[in-house]
C-alpha cells in the first residue's frame, strides 16, 4: 500500500519504496504539506502544526506550507490557481471534502476533492504513486459546476516544498543550435523562473526543476520534477523568508486565459517528481526507467539515415534512391525523406502547406523512392511541419484566415512562415486527413514532425496557448490509432520539443540541429539527467560540420552518436571505401550493442584526470559498454581511471580491450577501476565488457 491514512483521518502519507510524501488537512479544511523525504513509517507520527502569524505583516497563509495555494486571501506568494468568476470576484476560497482512492493500472492513486466555499467549483489534487520507481506523479483538475463561465488566469500542476534554503537549482538553457546547455545556479531569495513563451517547450528552458543540496552525482539530496507539457510552460523557484524553498509547475500564465464553461473541467499537465538522497544518478536511473517502462513505446529504435544535411532541399527521386541504395548497404534500417519534397518546396521560401508530392521531383511518384527503400529491406520515413505554412502556397492562398493573425496588423513571418491556428476545427481536421492520406496512401513506417517557428498575432483567444499543443497531441494520438506501427519523431527547430510531455506521444526526439560530435557531448551529457537514452536521436554528419566548422574524424563522430539512437545524416554518396567500411563496421557494432545503449541503465563517470575525459557506462543484465572521450588532452602524459558503477562486486566481468580482454571482479572494478590513456586530438573508444561469472 503505497497511501496510508492516519487513524484519525487527516493526514496522508503517501510512500514508494524509498521516499515518503505527507500532507495533512486542518481544521480549516486546509491541505497542508508536511513532509517530502526519505520514506518514513507512520503516517500517525505526523502532527499538523497549530497556524501562527509571525505578525500581522506575515500572515498565517503565507507561513503555511500548502500543497495547492490559491489567489485570493492573505495570500501574497505564488499561487497555483487563480480564477474570476462572473460576477466579478476574483478570490478563491477552498476546503476539503473528502478523497478517494483509485488503482486503475495497479498504481495507487490519490484524489482530494476541495470545493469553494460560494461557488460549484471544484477542485481535485491528484497523486499517483509509482513505488518502484520512487516517482509520484502530481496534476490538478478544475470543474465549474455553476451556470456561469469561470475564467482562468493560473493554472499551475502543483506546488511542492523543500525544506531548506541555499538550495542549487539545476536546468537547462540554449537556443537553436545549442540546445541543452546545462546551468547550476544557487538558489537565494527571490525567484528563479523558467519558462517558454513561444508555443514550444525546450529550446530556451527545459520544463523541469531539479534542486539539491550540494549533491554530486551519487551522494546528497536531489528534489526534481518533470512536467508534461510541450507548449507554453513556467516554472518558479522561490526561497521565502521563512526557511524554506518552494516550487511550482504549470501552464504559462503569460497572456493566458482559458475560459471554463458551466459543465466543463480541465486537467493540468502532470509533474512527475521525486526525491534522491543518493545524488544525481538515482534521479537520472529512475526517470529513465519510468520513461522506457511506463512512457514509451516499446521495442528498440531503428538506425536511421536522414538525407537533409546531404541534400537540404535540392530533393529528387535518383538522388534519394542512390543514398537509400547506399544507406542500405551501410547497415541503416531506416531511410528519412526530410524537407523538400512537396508542393513548390524549394527552399524555406515557399511551398509549405501543399502536401502533395512534387512531381518535378518524384516524376514517377514518392513509390519508386519508398519502393526502392523497402527493396533495401529498411523503413521509410518522411518529414512534415503540419502546424506551419508559407505565404508562398496553395494552402495560404486558398485559407489565408487559417493562420493566427489580427486583421488590422501585419503577421509576422519567422523562417519565411506563419503559424496556422491548429486550434479551429477545420485547420486540424486540414492537418489529420493529410497525414491520414499520407499514411493510407504510402507505405510510411516514420514521421519526422518539424515545427520551426514560435507563434505570434494569436487572434483574441488567449487560450491557444494550450489548445495549440493539446491540439497536436491529439492529432497525433489519434493517427496513430489508426497507424498504430508508425513511429513519430517530435522535431522543433531541432530540439524544440523535448520534455515529458511529448515522450509517450512521439517516439524519439530530434535533440538538436547541432550534429557537431564534440558539442553533443555536452547536449547528451545534460539530455540524460531526465530524458530516457532511448529517445535522444543523434546522427553522425558531415565535416566541416555546418554548424561549428569543426572537423573530427569519423569514429569520435559515430561513437558520439552512438550514445543515443543512432542515424546517420552524412552524405553518404561521397564517402571514400574507407569511410564507406568503417561506417559499416561501426553500425554493426552499434546494432550489436543497441539493447543495452536503448534500454540499459546510463551511468556518467567520475573522470579523476586533469584531462577532460568524458567517461559513460550502460549497463543491462549482464553485458555493459563504456564510452571514452579525450576531445584534446592538457597534460599529454596523463591517461584517467574508469571507475565503473553498478556490478555485481562478487562477480567477474571481462573487458574487451584494445590490447587483448581482461577480466576483473565487480569490486575492483568499481574501487580501483581500470587506467584508460586516450592519445591525439578526438581520440574514443568503446569498451565492452560481460559478466564471465
Ligand atoms: C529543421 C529541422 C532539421 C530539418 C529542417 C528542414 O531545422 O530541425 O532537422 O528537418 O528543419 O527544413
């Protein structure tokens, strides 16, 4: 039983199967937090604090930790809701009711029911427990039950409390091209907000928070959260005057208001959270997990080829069969078509919104193309940017009253496009039946699904923000009842649309337009804090890369890559014999060791040398890898130790190395470890290794 109630029915404790999470409801009818931590027994040994202001300037709501604050009252911190009502009034005011208690898929659920004391509007906590995977998941649903309209301005998931100041706040920040660049900042007083504005979710800020105190990678305190939500989302950390740091998750606010109809209810995205005091790694280990087991859809990823840095736009029939041919022989299993094969696509000028195949192009239609990919035995995939279109197109002429705009202003073009307003029932069912009949039309096992501008002229509905991203999820959820093998790629501008939200929905993620080995080291390294192995699609490319101008030789290039989902976006026509064989070698490689990169567990290693080794393991059963980096050495006569983590210490492991196989047991393995010295600028290796014992 991962929810106990205390015997006299008003405290909560909720616990996986190592942290607890406590709440209780006071006399008031408050939910009153009381605890988050390492897991303790009895919820009979918590107490409710009695309620004192400090003084009259700090009254009792603000001292109070509450597990959903609402605007209105002496409340002057963050709240999670606020919401006017028709005739005028802007305060909420709640109690408890009552709560139940649901286990749908064998996982505990926790709902309590609050109500407003004036209004027929409720409000339920949810919190879904996830023992094993020491995760609880937290959302919040709103109802009107009157006659009249409520209007929302906040709708936040949850507010959670840490019980300390000085806290280190951790995410990511970035821009296209340099997406995932990790931040630790100290936490003080004041607020910390993160947040997307633009209609997508990760390019700028990642939705999520992680606070520790001091921890490391395996040792200290780890409080985190992952919310679900592709589009508009912030996020606020806040240390209050009163010893304690409080932090909260939703819906963007900013130029937001959804309008709830008498009748009608909302569902806030989840946060899924959890508490570490074992450091970095648990945090990483147990999202990952959850990710793979309970997120994504099952099975391992293909090898990819994608033809876009090849061939950009400059797409057609012969070209794309010989790289398929090519492809092919190199050992990919997938081949992607990307941009440029439809309507008058020719550049980023025009054409976008006219989905039908180029016959310029593809004279005998996109089936010779698909039909010589399938004669390699591989997959084929296409990309598409639904949500998108440029005024240059049938589909703007035909439906210029489709995109967001104001009629008295100029709409603002971003990569030569607008935005169509996915929102209106005719734009989304525009949008379904093209990939519908794309789908039922030609044998498309893959769609890479691109959205490569923000929104901006959003009309009067200050609700899109929401219903843009609801919208696509449910697009693609329902294509894919009707496809139900096709996989789906969430591409925005690169890596625009990475979080929790989208995993589930799409399949992989396109982590970042920036394929430069050596800066992915970085984008990976702070992708696999939250995100699962899995989904993080990395391509070997081309040198000079386009976007660094840097060269790297080709195996640091595919070892790069192989950390993730491998694919493969070189132009392959004018690879040498020794480039075409070493990339043959490599994928079979990869392909041997798949399982264990895709569905093993990731563990980034210390790297004790002044040299900066970038060290990982993954592990699944009995069979690991290691990763080395050395992108250029400092002190050219030191090599690193590689400590390795989670083994079997009684247990014997041979390493494949270079210099012939070793074998050593789990404890040594993991205390003394082994001495690795990598030589030269972008020097890699890849080491694998197996229980013997
Ligand atoms: C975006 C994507 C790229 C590519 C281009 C095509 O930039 O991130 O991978 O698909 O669009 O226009």
């Amino acid at each position: 039983m991962s929810i106990a109630v205390s015997t006299n029915n008003n405290i909560f404790l909720l616990s996986t199967d190592s942290t607890s999470y406590a709440f209780g409801i006071d006399d008031r009818g408050l939910v009153r937090h009381l605890y988050w931590g390492k897991k303790i027994a009895s919820a009979d040994e918590l107490e409710i604090p009695e309620l004192t202001e400090v003084s009259t300037n700090d009254p009792v709501f603000e001292i109070t930790p509450e597990e959903y604050p609402v605007h209105g009252g002496l409340r002057y911190k963050e709240s999670c809701l606020k919401a006017a009502f028709a005739d005028g009034t802007r305060e909420l005011v709640y109690s408890f009711c009552s709560y139940d208690i649901e286990n749908g898929d064998g996982y505990e659920e926790l709902i309590l029911h609050l109500r407003d004391e004036r209004y027929e509007f409720f409000i339920d906590l949810h919190y879904k427990l996830y023992p094993d995977y020491d995760l609880m998941e937290r959302s919040a649903e709103i109802k009107n039950q009157s006659e009249e309209p409520v209007m929302i301005e906040k709708f936040y998931s949850a507010q959670l409390h840490i019980p300390y100041d000085g806290l280190n706040f951790s995410n990511v920040h970035g821009h296209w091209g340099a997406e995932q660049q990790r931040f630790v900042q100290k936490v003080s007083y004041g607020k910390i907000t993160i947040e997307n504005r633009r209609g997508i979710s990760s390019h700028n800020h990642n939705p999520y928070f992680v606070l520790d105190r001091d921890a490391a990678e395996t040792t200290g305190e780890v409080f985190f959260g992952a919310l679900r939500m592709s589009g508009n989302f912030s996020g606020v950390v806040e240390q209050t005057p009163y010893g304690e740091t409080l932090v909260q998750m939703g819906l963007n606010p900013h130029d937001c208001l959804l309008e709830l109809a008498p009748g009608q209810s909302l569902v806030s995205p989840a946060v899924i959270c959890g508490y570490s005091d074992s450091g970095f790694e648990t945090m990483s280990h147990n999202l990952h997990r959850f990710a793979l087991e309970r997120v994504m859809r099952k099975g391992l990823r293909p090898v990819l080829y994608n033809s876009w840095e090849a061939t950009e736009f400059n797409v057609n029939s012969r070209d794309q069969i010989k790289l398929a041919e090519q492809a092919g022989e190199l050992g990919a299993e997938l081949f992607v078509l990307d941009d440029g094969w439809f309507g008058e696509r020719h550049s980023t000028q025009n054409g976008l919104g006219d989905w039908y195949v180029n016959e310029g192009k593809f004279p005998n239609g996109l089936e010779e193309l698909i039909d010589a990919v399938k004669a390699q035995g591989m997959m084929f995939g296409i990309w598409v940017e639904p949500e998108m279109v440029n005024p240059k197109s049938r589909l703007y002429q035909e439906h210029p009253d489709w995109i967001y705009h104001y009629e008295t202003r100029v709409t603002d073009t971003s990569r030569v496009q607008y935005v169509l307003n996915v929102t209106k029932p005719e734009v989304r069912e525009f949008i379904y039946d093209m990939l519908d009949n794309l789908l039922t039309r030609y044998d498309i096992d893959y769609i890479k699904w691109d959205a490569n501008r923000p929104i901006s002229q959003t009309g009067p509905q200050r609700d899109i923000w929401y219903k843009h991203i609801m919208t696509v999820y449910e697009v693609v959820t329902e294509l894919k009842k009707k496809h139900p093998d096709v996989l789906f790629e969430a591409c925005a501008s690169g890596g625009g649309r990475i979080d929790y939200g989208i995993l589930g929905i799409f399949d992989d993620f396109w982590t970042s337009d920036n394929t430069d080995a050596f800066d992915r080291l970085y984008i990976q390294d702070a992708y696999s804090r939250i995100h699962p192995i899995k989904g993080m699609r990395a391509w070997v490319t081309d040198c000079p890369n386009f976007l660094s101008g840097r060269v790297i030789p080709l195996t640091f290039r595919f070892h790069s890559a192989m950390m993730g989902s491998l694919g493969i976006g070189c132009n392959i026509l004018k690879f040498t014999e020794e480039e075409k064989e070493l990339s043959k070698e490599m994928i079979r490689q990869y392909k041997e060791i798949r399982p264990i990169i895709q569905e093993g567990v990731f563990y980034r290693l210390d790297n004790p040398s002044p040299n900066p080794y970038f060290l990982y393991e993954y592990l699944k059963d009995d069979s690991g890898v290691i990763f080395a980096f050395l992108p250029q050495s400092k002190v050219g006569h030191r090599g690193t130790r590689v400590r390795l983590r989670g083994l079997d210490s009684q247990a014997l492991y041979t390493l494949r190395l270079k210099d012939g196989d070793i074998t050593k047991s789990g404890g040594y393995l993991m205390n003394r470890g082994i001495d690795l010295k990598l030589n030269g600028d972008y020097a890699s290796a890849v080491i694998k290794f197996e229980k013997s014992s």
